[in-house]
C-alpha cells in the first residue's frame, strides 16, 4: 500500500502523543501487529477498504479483532472513525514504525542475497554496513537468484553492490570497450 500524506501526518501525531506518555514502544508493536495482521489478512485488507461497510462496524471490527492493543492505538481508531479514514490504516502503521525507527536511531539495511543469509554472511553483511552508517541496523533480507552470488545492500539512498551479477555486467562492459 503507498504512503499517503495523511498517513504521515496520522503517524506523526500517533508517536508525537504515544511518545509523550511513554508509550511509544507499545504503540509500536501494536503497529506491526496491525500492518502484519491486514497485509497477510486478504478478508481483513478487503473490508477495511470497502466503502459500503459503514465506519461504525469497522471502528467495532477492530476494537474487537485488536482488542489488546494500547489505548493510544484505540484512538487512533476513534480518529479514523470520526474523519472516516479507515482505508489508510496499514499505511499509517507502517509509517509510525518508519518514524519510530528513525526516533531510535535504527536504520533498514535491505540485503538482497541469491539465497538466504546464514550467519557468516550476516556477519559479513554487518562490517559492511559499518562502514555506511553508525546506526543501529536492522537487517531486512531479499532473496533473488538473479543476482546470482554475492549481495546488495541499500541503506536509504546509499546501494553498495557486490553481486556476482553485477560484476559480470561490469566485465561485459569493459570488453565490448
């Protein structure tokens, strides 16, 4: 699901209170529960974004289906209820963990691998990344075997590629030359 501006704006507002109160941490699992829960949940996607289910049976819905979750996200629901926003709350979700995440200084490496990572790999993976950035890494890994060996690794607008693809590419390059 793309990123709206309201959805920014919604997930800003929803760290700004829940970080106040000291929440923050909460909130934020309770985000991944819930973009986790409607990306896998096809039934759940479809009928949030139905726009003939009136916003009152889908603010019920999801009090009930996410009844354990903080406060704070319960009104977040209220919110999406009052201004009848509910087709954006994956997108909101998402972006509070985004932004939580940049409040605790922790980036997204995505490694794109040809198979997945086993431990010296990431440990590999790991002292490279070092060297892009002092932040804390989480490792988001990709498999495709079109890269053949090797990795890619994109931190934010920073790619470092050490595939095997791409050094094929390079050598071809070089001998049509």
């Amino acid at each position: 699901m793309a990123s709206t501006r309201a959805a920014i704006r919604y997930a800003k507002a929803i760290l700004d209170m829940s970080d106040a109160i000291g929440v923050a941490n909460e909130v934020s699992n309770d985000m991944t529960l819930i973009a986790s829960t409607i990306n896998g949940n096809q039934e759940l996607n479809t009928f949030i974004e139905n726009p003939t289910i009136k916003v009152e049976v889908k603010e019920n819905v999801l009090l009930e289906v996410f009844a354990d979750v903080n406060g704070v996200t319960k009104g977040l629901f209220h919110l999406l209820f009052e201004n009848k926003r509910f087709e954006i709350l994956e997108a909101i979700a998402l972006e509070f963990n985004k932004l939580f995440d940049e409040m605790n200084g922790i980036e997204v490496a995505k490694v794109t691998t040809a198979f997945p990572m086993d431990v010296d790999l990431k440990a590999k993976v790991l002292a490279k990344i070092a060297t892009f950035s002092d932040k804390k890494i989480t490792i988001e890994n990709i498999v495709d075997a079109s890269i053949i060996g090797g990795f890619i690794i994109r931190i934010g607008d920073k790619q470092y590629n050490a595939s095997v693809a791409n050094r094929l590419q390079v050598l071809k390059r070089e001998l049509s030359n």
